[in-house]
C-alpha cells in the first residue's frame, strides 16, 4: 500500500536526486524542445543555471559552447551535475552583478512562495533571464514514486501577470513568452509510463510556461 507523503523542495529533492534522471519526464522534454531554439545562440557566452538541479541544462548548454556556472540548494541534486557549481539559495547568490549574460531558472520557481526577491538576484547578476516552469493554468502537483510511496512536494502557483509584475520590479523587460502544450514528441513517454489513454486529454491543457526577459 502506497503513502503520501508531503515534502518541502530541498528535502524532496534529496530523496529524488537518485532516480530522477532515470526517470522519463514529459514535462522537462516539452520544455526542452520548447526553448531549444528560444534560447538562441549560446556560443561562449557565460550562463548561469539557477536552480540546476542535476545539471540537465548545463550539459546542454555547455554542449552547445556556453560557460555554464550552476547553483542548486540540495546537495544530492547538484553533486551529480558536472561542470561550475555551487550550493546556493536563488534568493541570496553569492555572485558577483553583472557576471553573467544569460540566467535560465527552469522548473524552480515555483518552490519559491514570493518570487520578487528571485528576480531580483536574476537580474543583478545577469542581463538576460529566462523562468520556465509548469503553467499555471494546469493545476497538476508535483509528485514522484520513491520505495513505493508518493512524495508530493509542496509548490506555490504564480499567475504570469505576477511574474511579470516581478521582473518588472527588477527592471527587466518582457522579449517573449511561450505558453506549450505537449505534442506527438512526448507521445511515447506518456505510453511507457502507462498513460497513454490520458495523452489527448492533458495534451489540450497548457503544460509549460517559459518567459524571455531582458534588462
């Protein structure tokens, strides 16, 4: 018999670092493909991955010709990145302003419950920043399976008007916003996890929320 059991981010996390690169996320896929060409060119430019977790982003950036720097509040998560990085709070970086030419902070804010002080520190260290993460509109938890149980981890929805108004605070401005769906690229990973029969439903609702800002 399975049990829920509630999680604040860091110390969920902890418990999910072991499985969850192997554990196929159709989530972090659509929001992949999404900002793969949104992003742009990367091409030495110095990034910095704010919330990386295991360093997914890192990787890929780093491939694509970035000097990639990664900060993660959860010591099981970050130790199996590689690369740059360092444990750190995204409301308090112990970074240098103006160190980097692009943040990227994805699946991460909504750990935060008031998100202003994030942007703050995103756009005092860099001149661009991008926030992705589950839309708002979708109404989905986040939860995983570890020994059985369901760790549900607790979050905070922000609407993107209040992310908005967040950036704007911080002096960024809005380059682009892309509101995602899931599509036939993440078909698959819906039917290896059993899900199939769900697949036209969830993909009508919006799942991923990404934003470009510019100082």
């Amino acid at each position: 018999m399975s049990v829920l059991v509630e999680k604040d981010a860091v110390e969920g996390h902890r418990l999910w670092a072991a499985s969850y690169d192997s554990s196929p996320n159709p989530l972090l896929a659509l929001e992949s493909r999404v900002l793969a060409d949104a992003i742009g060119t990367v091409q030495n430019l110095r990034v910095l991955d704010a919330g990386c977790g295991t360093g997914r982003w890192m990787r890929e950036l780093s491939r694509r010709g970035a000097h990639v720097f990664g900060i993660d509040a959860c010591h099981e998560m970050i130790r199996q990145a590689s690369g740059p990085r360092a444990i750190a709070d995204l409301g308090r970086m112990p970074i240098i302003e103006g160190s980097f030419d692009l943040a990227i902070c994805s699946f991460a804010i909504g750990y935060v419950a008031s998100p202003r002080t994030v942007f703050d520190e995103l756009a005092r260290v860099a001149r661009r920043v991008i926030i992705s993460d589950m839309h708002p509109d979708a109404g989905w938890t986040r939860s995983f399976r570890v020994a059985g149980d369901v760790v549900h981890l607790h979050h905070y929805t922000h609407s993107a008007e209040e992310l908005d108004d967040c950036a704007q605070h911080a002096g960024l401005i809005r380059q682009r916003r892309v509101e995602a769906s899931f599509g036939e690229p993440e078909r698959a990973i819906f039917e290896r996890a059993g899900k199939g029969d769900a697949f036209a439903e969830i993909s009508r609702i919006p799942a991923v929320l990404a934003t470009i800002w510019r100082r």
